[in-house]
C-alpha cells in the first residue's frame, strides 16, 4: 500500500536528534504568535480626531440627482478609544457632515407660489453619535493596521439660499423640521507613530471607510414649505486622515 502527501512525522537528523518538518515548524509559529500580545493596542487609551475634504464617492443613493448632497462634504470625526482586550477597542464617536451644493434650476418649495429661476446655494448639515469597534490585525512597534465598524445616529438639517435670476432678490429658507437617520459604517484605520514617551504615543492616522445613511430624512413631511433636499438615503467610499493621541 502506498501514499503520497505530506510527511508530518518527525525526520531523524544526522546527529541522531529528532527535528521537526518544515510545514509543521511554520504551522506552531503561527499559532505561537497568535498566543502573543503581538496584536495588541499601542496604549489602553487613545484620543483621535480626523478629518476629509471631498473624497468621498457615493455607490447607492435615493433621492434627487441634482444637487447630490456628502460629495465633496467637510467631515470632522472625533473619537475616545479603549483597548477592551488588548485586540480589540471599543470608542464612543463624534462625527459631523456638512456640504453646500451651488447650482442654478428653477426653485419651487410650495406648489401653491409660483417657481421661479434662480441661483441656489443648498446646505446639508447632520451632527451623529455612535459607537466604532475596532480589531487590531497587524501591529509593529510603530505601525497598527485594523479593520473595524461603526453605528451611529445623528440629527441635523439643511438651508438654502435663493437669488432669484431676474431681479437679484434673495431669500433664505430653512426646514421645517430636524432631519435625523442612522449612520453605519465599515473600515480599515492605518496608525503610524511619530512620537512617544513614557506617557504619550502620538500617531498619524488615516482611514478607508464605507459609511453613509440607510435613511435620512427630515422627521416630518412638509408640502408647503422648504424642508431641504429630497436625499433619501446614501452609502458611500470614502477617506478620513487625522493624528490621535494615546495615553499610557
């Protein structure tokens, strides 16, 4: 009877000493190295803050097609981080997002006045808070890399400035009511350190995320009155670079 695979039986060295094979070597360091802090979190405590201009690409969205609203917005991200098992962390997040769309079309938020063509300066705003879990993959002395996702909900609203074309009046329009929907999102957070101390560890980081709003919408429908853009929902591919502090 005959096989043909791989040996995992020990071989005999010259010496007459047992060694291990190759592939099983390589098999006990792997799982020795998962026994290790090697993933570990660089402090237990870490505060970050981040930010992006732009970049963000969107791949489902609802509601009107022009203006498309979190294109090109501002987005500033502020996180306290806690290393729960030395792998993975858990932090409490504060995000805001916020972007003005300029366009010209004919504006008309009452279908009971008349529309009329003007130049409108649109802004969506929306302020959330959540939580992230992160897991730490790879980790050198001045290098982590994790993957990790994050909920939120946030409250916000949104304005629009309208000149009208043939006589160059202005109006201001706010909605009517607070707009409000849940924020969700996955990502790959990359930190290097630039600085440490006894006390401080002082890092750049940047992100690659999918976040967006399931669902967004003011909290109340309003036929009569501007109540913002008619975004429904949006998911997007996006970015955030930032520096954050940890605490040892």
């Amino acid at each position: 009877m005959s096989y043909s695979g791989t040996d995992f039986s020990p071989s005999v060295n010259s010496d007459g000493l047992k060694s291990v094979p190759l592939t099983k070597f390589w098999l006990i360091v792997f799982f020795v190295l998962l026994s290790q802090p090697l993933l570990a979190q660089h402090t237990p405590h870490e505060i970050g803050v981040s930010f992006a201009y732009a970049g963000q690409e969107p791949f489902i969205y609802s509601g009107n097609d022009d203006p498309k609203f979190f294109i090109k917005p501002l987005i500033w991200n502020l996180r306290y981080q806690v290393a729960t098992n030395n792998v993975q962390s858990l932090s409490i997040v504060l995000e805001g997002v916020s972007e003005q769309r300029n366009y010209s079309g004919v504006w008309i938020y009452d279908p009971l006045a008349p529309a009329y063509n003007a130049n409108v300066a649109e802004r969506m705003t929306m302020t959330t808070l959540g939580l992230e879990g992160i897991k730490t993959v790879i980790r050198t002395d001045e290098f982590r890399l994790g993957l990790g996702i994050g909920l939120g909900y946030g409250f916000g609203g949104a304005t629009a400035t309208v000149k009208k074309i043939t006589d160059g009046s202005q109006q201001t329009f706010e909605s009517t009511d607070t707009w409000s929907g849940f924020i969700v999102s996955a990502f790959m957070r990359m930190r290097f350190t630039v600085y440490t101390s006894n006390t401080l560890d002082i890092g750049i980081t940047g992100s690659v995320r999918v976040w967006g709003f399931p669902s967004i919408a003011p909290l109340t429908d309003s036929e009569t009155s501007y109540n913002g853009p008619m975004l429904r929902s949006v998911l997007e591919v996006g970015y955030l670079a930032g520096v954050s502090v940890g605490l040892k």
